[in-house]
C-alpha cells in the first residue's frame, strides 16, 4: 500500500514539471524587475537631478504667451482707422538643436534646420552659426520679427511636409513661431491727432489710443505644456482676452474734405510773402453742435501714424539736416508735430468771440434787440484809446450790426453795460478758461490767461479792469484753445446747450457687440432759446445782411455758398507782440441757419501773406470745406442765388465740365458688314448667314449628351416669376 503512495502518475508528474517551471520565471520576473528597481535608484542617484532639469526646460520652452488682440477704432460709418494684425516672430532655440547633436546621429537636426532657415528667411549661414555658439543654452533667441504669414507660409510648408506612411520628410526642429500683432494704419496720416498711435507693449501715444488704451488693451493668455501623472506630455491653455473696439465719432470722408482744403490752402500761398507754407498753422474742427460729435478734426500738423518717429518721412527735415540732428532737437521737433493743435494750443480768439459777449447781455437784459449804438471808431477806456477795425467809425448801428459789421465800439459799450462780474460769469458758463473734458489728452486749460474781477481773481495781475473787460469784449487780452471756442460758440446757435465736446460715439466688444453708447452730455444752458434765436439771426446777416445807409458792409459776405442759408462770424486777432505785424484770423460758421446741424471752426495762425489780418484766409478754407461737406451731409441749397454770386456759380459750373469733358477718341474704322463686337471679350465676330440656318427647328440642345438624371421642372402653385488797445475785426 505505502509502495503505491510513493508512485507518481504521469499526469502528476506533468503538473509537478509546470510548477517548478513557473517558480523558475517567477523568480527570473523578480530578478528582473529587482534589477530594475537597482538601475533606476542609481539613475535617479547619479543623474536625477540632470534629468530633473532636462524636464523642467522643456515645459518652460513649451510654455507660450498667447497675445491678445487690441481693439479696433473706427469711425462713426464703420470704417476701419486703427487695427492689428497678426505677424509672427521667429523664434531659434538652439538648446533643443544641440541636445542629441553629439549622442545621436539619427535625431541631429542642427544642419537640416539651419539649413531650412536660411531657405527661407535668407537669414546669414556666419550668423546664425555665431548665434549657435554663443546661445547654445538658451531656449529663446529672436531671428526676425514682424514677419506676415506669407513670409513664413513656406516654412511651415516645409516643416509640415510628409511622406506616403505620414512621416516628416524633413528634419526640422527647434524654431517656432511665436504670434504677436503689429498696429496698423490703413489711411496713415488721416486723423492722426485724433487718432494717435502705440509703441511698444500696446501703450497709447495721443489721440484716441491713449485716452481709451485701457479699453483698447485686453489680457494675454497662455498656453502650457507639461508631464502629468502618467509622465505624457499634456497641454492647457487660458486663452488671450481681446482687447474692446472703439467707434470714434469721426466721418472719414468729411475729415478728407477737411484735410484736402488745408493742404490746398498751404501750397497755394506757399513762399507768397516769406519762404514756407501757406501759413504757420492751418486748422479746422467741424462739430455737430446738438450732440457735441467732432465729426472732424485736423490742422496741417500731420505725420503718419504708421512711421511717427521718422522726421524726413514726416516732412520736417531734409535727410542731410536730419543726419546732423541732435536726439533733443529730433524729439523737439516731433513732440511739437505730434502735438493737438486743436486742443493743446492756446490763442486770442478774435471777433470770433463777440457773439459770446452779446448773448450774454442779452441773456442779462442789459441790452435788448433793436437798441443802438454810436460808433464813432474809438473808446477811450482807463486812459487807453481803443479802436475799432473802422477808424473812421460806423454810424449809429444797431445790436445786430454789431456782430454783422464786427464793430469795437459797440461791443465795448455792451460790455460796460454787461459789468466785470456779468462778464466773467458768463465766460465760465460758456467755459473758456476752463479744460471742456473732450476725450483727448493734453487739452489746455486757459485759466491763467483770462481775467477775473476784483475779489475772485488768482493773483493781481489777473484782476480785471475796465481795459481788460473792454478789449476782452470783442476777443483781444484772453486766450482760448479751438475746442473751448467750437463748443462755445455752438452753445449760443444750437438753442443755448452746452455740450460736452467727445471723439467717441460707442464701445464695441471683441465680437463686435454694443458694450456701452457714449450718449451726448449737455453741461449746461448758458442762455435761452429765445437769446440764441436772435444770435442765429445776427450770424446769418452777417453773411447776407444788405449794406447799411452809412455804406457798411457785412463782414462775412464771401463765405456765402449759393443756395444754402448760412450763419457765422470772422475773427482777426493781433499777436504778442503788438507790431501790427503778425496775426491769427478764424471764421466760424453754420448750416442751416434757421437749424443748425454743423459748425465748422477755421484757425490760419500768421497767413503768408503781406497783409495777414483779414480772415478771408481762413474764410477760403471753410468754404471750400463746406462747398463739399454740406451736399454730403444732405444739407442742401434752399435759397435763390444772389445776383452777385450767378457769375461765381457759372463759372465754377464750367470749370467743372472741363474737367469732366472726356478727350476726343480716335475715330474707329467701320465694321464689315455682317460682323458685331462681342461687348464681353472685344472680339469682332461674324454673325451667322439666316440663310443657312434652320430656323424652323426649336430644337435648342442639338448633339448635346443629355444628363440622364434630370427630371422635368415641375411648376409650384401660385410659383412666379480757433491785447489791450489794438484794433480787431
């Protein structure tokens, strides 16, 4: 029985064989892994840290901003003045090149790749091999900047290129695009002022890209690559926040009318009584005066937008004075051109001015329609002989005559009447001295060169005297900028509201959505509708009004336009110092008199010419401003047109026609008979003879092959077919 136990089967042999054998490469599997385990805690020991830092630099590599874009600016129609386009930076990483340059043969990609970039780019084989040598532990190193996608289209080609199996058919490795965005301008100079322009790091530079940067500017985002827990490469990425949009209140085809009209005027009188341009400086701010939009604005201080740092581009050296430039002479010279005539400069206003100074007493009820006055064509105020433009004096006139014949007598004695604290009150309700909160930076504010009366005034040189509020009366002793002077006088036509002057009309977000409308904002009514009624009516005789009975004439008779209805004031301002030599002359007008929906406001500072005081210069520009501006703003003629104006309009009428008339064509010689020309490719072509085509058959497709899946068309129902004592305007 025990010999039996002792005896083994066959099968128990065969199971007892798998066992040991299975115990065997249990303990080879232990062995190995054993083995593992040894060579991995002698890695980590030996070379850990190396490995660590290997790992570390490629996910900081691979760690990539993502630039936001900045907000566009249009104009009021939509059309584009400011965007940003996306260009890319090439980017070497020679770290990445040189790792397996020396360990491996088969993953060295320095030769093909620098080979590619100077393929591509046209990039200096020394240079780039310089650059090699000297980087080769960076992970970043800038080869060109700015490119389009069509300058690195063929590199992504050859970079992405691949065999019939999907494998990469050349060996390109480190350099990557990085993407960035470059500011463009597509009209260059066009509304520069208004505009402005970036530097480096989205940062506004004047204009509407400083006031709104912050608007403009969004977030940068980021992209990450890096080893998760399972040691795979994973990516996350917070996208880029784009930056707002901003719809300016500018009309791109008014502010060209603006801009042509000065530029005309400055050649025209160029090197007519001195060397240079037509004046010093021209400008022009055109407002709709119910809502306070600059629908344009510019004067011939222009630069382009898109290269502002050049001074030879920009027109303010020759390329041999520029070499010989200093850096503060050269920023000088920019800072002055960049610089806002219209709303940083400061000047005596002129005539232009009365207006304020006969709506306000009126408003007072110092002085009342109708009432008259003597002008004998000078006062005699605090010891000073005064004079008015006509020295010989006007007559009696009334209170319309004295803005229509732009009289300083008149204007004194109504201000005598006013008093200094009525006057002065007044100025600060139409805001001058004051900055007017226009969304531009570097508005001047003019409080420190106007006067005040005793008890409220700064310092006492500022203190205004009986001489002071004489000359101050009709524009002379104080100083205003363009703006605080459109705004103002828009005040005392529009009803008597004054509204906050501003460049925007609405803040648009990255989609293109409505964020936020800039609503107009009236400050205040400085006067009545009834005072402003009267002063539309006295500005629109000052255009039309008849010669009086002491041969006066109106002052702003040649800004008349035929056929339209217009109102608006001259101004003739003597400049520091008072040699009767230099001077700035304005107009100021609107349209419809009767309902006002745009005031132009035109500045020439120092004419070149050998008289400069008469504002015909700067009534030139308006009108030739208006001439076009008005049918395009739908304003249209609704007077009969004077007499004195017929031979004008002819005149232009046919001037017109000559430039449009088309020069005569060489004469054509006739066609055969039988042939026509195709009007669609120019061919002369023979028709077909109807005698020998026929025409009974309404067989239309011929030999054509017929589709064999066409249906018949089966019809559907009901289916059928801008001192003291000198004289002004």
């Amino acid at each position: 029985m025990s010999r039996h136990r002792r005896k083994l089967t066959r099968k128990q042999k065969i199971t007892l064989k798998m066992k040991q054998k299975l115990a065997l490469l249990f303990v080879v599997i232990v062995l190995v892994l054993l083995a593992v385990i040894i060579r991995l805690v002698y890695i980590n020991r030996v070379s850990g840290e190396r490995y660590t830092k290997k790992v570390l630099a490629q996910q900081d590599a691979n760690s990539t901003t993502l630039p936001y874009k900045r907000g566009d600016i249009y104009d009021r129609n939509g059309t584009v003045l400011a965007t940003s386009e996306k260009v890319y930076n090439l980017i070497l990483d020679p770290k990445v090149l040189w790792e397996y340059h020396d360990e491996d043969p088969e993953k060295d990609y320095v030769e093909p790749t620098l080979q590619a970039l100077v393929s591509c780019f046209e990039i200096d084989r020394s240079e780039l091999d310089t650059l090699m040598s000297e980087k080769k532990d960076s992970h970043y190193v800038p080869l060109k900047k700015q490119l389009t996608k069509d300058q690195v289209q063929g590199f992504l080609d050859m970079q992405d290129e691949k065999d019939d199996k999907g494998n990469k058919v050349n060996r390109i490795e480190g350099v990557w695009l990085e993407e960035d965005y470059l500011r463009r301008y597509p009209y260059d100079s066009l509304a520069c002022n208004v505009i402005g322009y970036t530097v480096s790091g989205n940062v506004g530079q004047y204009g509407i890209e400083q006031q709104y940067s912050s608007t403009l500017n969004g977030e940068n985002g980021r992209s990450y690559n890096f080893l998760n827990e399972d040691l795979e490469q994973d990516k996350t990425v917070r996208a880029a926040v784009d930056g707002d949009s901003v719809v300016s209140t500018i009309d791109v085809t008014l502010q060209e009318i603006v801009e042509k009209a000065i530029d005309e005027f400055q050649e025209k009188y160029r090197d007519a009584a001195r060397e240079g341009a037509g004046s010093k400086t021209a400008a022009a701010i055109m407002m709709d005066p119910n809502t306070g939009e600059i629908l344009a604005m510019s004067s011939n201080r222009r630069y382009d937008l898109n290269n502002p740092y050049d001074v030879v581009a920009n027109g303010l050296y020759s390329e041999e004075d520029a070499a010989n430039l200093s850096e503060e002479d050269r920023l000088n010279a920019l800072n002055e051109l960049w610089r806002n005539f219209c709303v940083s400069d400061t000047y005596e206003p002129g005539s232009t001015a009365k207006p304020i100074t006969v709506a306000a007493a009126l408003e007072t009820g110092v002085v009342h329609d109708g009432d008259t006055f003597l002008c004998d064509g000078n006062q005699t105020v605090g010891g000073h002989t005064i004079w008015c433009a006509k020295k010989i004096g006007h007559g009696i006139i009334d209170l319309e005559g004295a803005l229509k014949y732009s009289c300083n007598d008149a204007l004194m004695q109504i201000a005598a009447k006013l008093g200094e604290e009525n006057y002065s009150r007044y100025q600060n309700l139409f805001n001058l001295g004051l900055r007017t909160g226009i969304d531009l930076p570097g508005e001047a504010r003019t409080d420190s060169l106007i006067y005040y009366p005793a008890g409220s005034a700064p310092s006492e040189n500022l203190t205004m005297g009986a001489t002071d509020l004489a000359t101050n009366s009709f524009g002379q002793n104080f100083n205003v900028t363009m703006i605080q002077m459109v705004s103002a006088f828009s005040a005392t036509i529009n009803g008597g509201s004054y509204y906050q002057p501003h460049v925007v009309k609405k803040i648009l977000d990255s989609d293109g959505g409505t964020l936020r409308n800039v609503e107009p904002v009236v400050l205040r009514k400085p006067i009545s509708a009834k005072t402003s009624a009267l002063i539309r009516k006295y500005l629109y005789n000052t255009i039309y009004g008849p010669q009086d009975a002491n041969g006066n004439n109106a002052t702003g008779k040649s800004a008349r336009i035929a056929g339209y209805s217009l109102g608006g004031k001259t101004g003739t301002a003597e400049k520091i110092p008072r040699d009767k030599t230099n001077y700035l002359v304005s107009f100021i007008g609107f349209a419809p008199a009767d309902d006002p929906q745009v005031v132009l406001y035109v500045v020439v500072d120092e004419p070149n010419a050998a008289k400069q005081s008469t504002s015909s210069f700067a009534i030139e520009i308006w009108k030739n401003i208006m001439k076009e501006a008005l049918p395009y703003l739908n304003i249209y003629p609704t007077e009969e047109i004077p007499d004195d104006l017929k031979a004008e309009v002819e005149a232009e009428q046919a001037a017109a026609a000559a430039a449009s008339e088309e020069e005569p064509s060489e004469e054509e010689a006739p066609l055969e008979e039988g042939t026509v020309i195709d009007p669609q490719t120019g061919e002369t072509v023979t028709m077909p003879d109807p005698d020998s085509v026929d025409q009974s058959s309404d067989d239309v497709l011929g030999d054509s092959p017929v589709n064999e899946n066409l249906v018949d068309i089966v019809p559907q129902d009901g289916a059928e077919d801008s001192s003291a004592g000198n004289p002004t305007e």
